[in-house]
C-alpha cells in the first residue's frame, strides 16, 4: 500500500443474498467485510474479521 494507491483489508464477500433488513429489504445483495479494525467493541459478531 501506498498514499497514491490506499488500499481497504477484504476480509469476506458473502452474496449475492437476499437483503433482509432496511430499505432494500428483499432486493440481491452482496457484502463485502472488511478487515483491520481495531476498536474491539464488545457487542462485535465479526471478531474474525478484527485482524484480517
């Protein structure tokens, strides 16, 4: 990674799926997790993704 060319940690892409929540509740969806946060929240469900 460079300042020219920032790069985003793909950790999963999980789709295409069915959106079930919101307002594209029903609609295809793809979703892409990132990786690298290190907040640590408790409420967290993708702890797997915190260092990837």
């Amino acid at each position: 990674m460079t300042d020219m060319h920032p790069a985003i940690r793909v950790s999963e892409i999980f789709g295409p799926t069915i959106q079930g929540e919101g307002v594209l509740i029903g609609l295809p969806t793809v979703f892409i997790r990132t990786g690298g946060c290190d907040y640590r929240c408790s409420w967290c469900d993708s702890l797997h993704a915190v260092d990837n």
